[in-house]
C-alpha cells in the first residue's frame, strides 16, 4: 500500500475509532515544563502512555508503550540540551533509559520507568536552572573535561582551551561552580563510574583505568568520598538486578 493510502487509512481508522494525538501545544508545554525543572507544571501536563491521544506504534501493547517512551526520552533530550544541560550528559541519559525500556518486559515496568524518567530530568533541569547560566569560558571548560574525562586533564590545558591564565580559571571556575576545577573532575568522574558500577560488569580495577584514575585506591577513595559508599557497595545496592525495585 502507498504512503498516502495508508495515511489516509489511519487516519480514517482513528476518526472510526475516536482516537485522538494528543495536542500540539500541551505535549510542547510538558516538555517545556521539564527543561524549566517545573515539578508542578510537568505532573498537571502528564499523561500515562495508555491515555487518550496516543496513536498505535505496534499491534503488540508492550511495544506500543515501548515506541511512544522512546519517541518521549528523544523529545525530551533535546529539550534539556536548549535547557543547558550539556550534550554528551543529555545523550548518554537518553542512552542508559532506552536500553532500560528495551529491556521491559510488561507494561507496568515501561510506565514505572516512565514516571522515574520524567522525576530524575525535572530534579536534573531544576539544578541546572538553579545554578544559571555560565560564563563562556567556563562553558568551554566544562565542555573540554566531558569530552576528555578518560584521559589527564590538567589546569594548565583547560587555561589554553579557555584562552585565559591559569590562576584567573581557577579563580573563575570556584567563583561560578562552588568548587575547584580537580573536585569537579573529581565529581564528573565519580557520576560515569556510578553508571558504570550500574549497567556493566566492568570491575574496579578496570572501570578506574578507563575513567584516568591514578589507582584502583584512589579511585575507590575518590568514590566513596562523593557517594558514601565503596565502588563494591554501590554495586551492591544499585546494580541494574534491581531496577524492578
């Protein structure tokens, strides 16, 4: 059957069947409500992937649900990039929920990570919008330690990227983020070795020489410093086993 026929005959059907998408401008509010970290907002605009207004992806309703929180998580992705979070923690978010949803095997856990999904954006944007937006050079320094957070960074490189002196970076960098540049690396770190303990399998040894850290012990020490909790009781605690939780 051609393009437009089978338009027209979904079009046809949903009419037949009172089916209606939902509207234009609430799904762009919702969405809008996120990347402004609007709690309030976001939960009057929510609706449940089953509601009126969402078309048929798939005869299978698993896979129905599966399609539309994905088209979701997409929408939403791009969404908070514009809303200043930055684009390699936005994709790989975006990356970790897909292969979460994909993975689903009932309904009721594709709408459990629906409505976990929509929290941890609004709680990430709502800090994001609390801390408001950095200076440029700030912005390019920040840029340069996610794109090389496996490798050295040192204050001296990021000075050269930033087009400043090395004292007046560091000065800039506390002034505008509330910590040094090396807690900041620090913390970066940290978070990718959480998702890592999370949804791999890597061991200690191997997830600390891939993030750069100078040992397996100062990785476990750097760790445990911003978690309060060992790389083997995270593990423990949040390994993806409990996901269903």
């Amino acid at each position: 059957m051609k393009i437009n026929d089978k338009l027209s005959q979904s079009m046809f059907e949903s009419r037949e069947n009172q089916e209606s998408h939902l509207a234009y401008d609430r799904e762009m509010k919702f969405f809008q409500a996120i990347k402004d970290g609007d709690a309030e907002e976001a939960k009057r605009l929510f609706k449940p992937l089953s509601g009126e207004g969402f078309g048929k992806l798939s005869r299978d309703p698993l896979t129905n649900h599966k399609y539309h929180l994905i088209i979701t998580v997409a929408f939403i992705t791009r969404y908070v990039i514009e809303g200043g979070m930055d684009m390699e923690t936005a994709y790989s978010i975006s990356d970790i929920y897909i292969n979460r949803i994909d993975r689903c095997s009932s309904i009721e856990e594709v709408n459990n990570i629906h409505r976990n999904l929509i929290e941890d954006y609004i709680e990430r944007m709502r800090i994001i919008s609390k801390k408001g937006m950095n200076s440029k050079p700030i912005t390019l320094c920040l840029d340069h330690i996610t794109k090389h957070l496996h490798s050295r960074i040192t204050l001296e490189e990021l000075a050269q990227v930033c087009g400043l002196s090395a004292p007046y970076l560091s000065k800039l960098f506390h002034s505008e983020m509330g910590m040094t540049i090396s807690q900041y690396i620090a913390q970066k770190r940290t978070e990718a070795a959480e998702n890592l303990l999370k949804f791999s399998e890597y061991t200690n040894i191997e997830i600390s020489n891939y993030l750069g850290f100078s040992s397996e012990s100062h990785f476990i020490q750097t760790f445990k410093k911003n978690t309060g909790y060992t790389p083997k009781e995270y593990r423990k605690k949040f390994f993806r086993v409990h996901w269903g939780e």
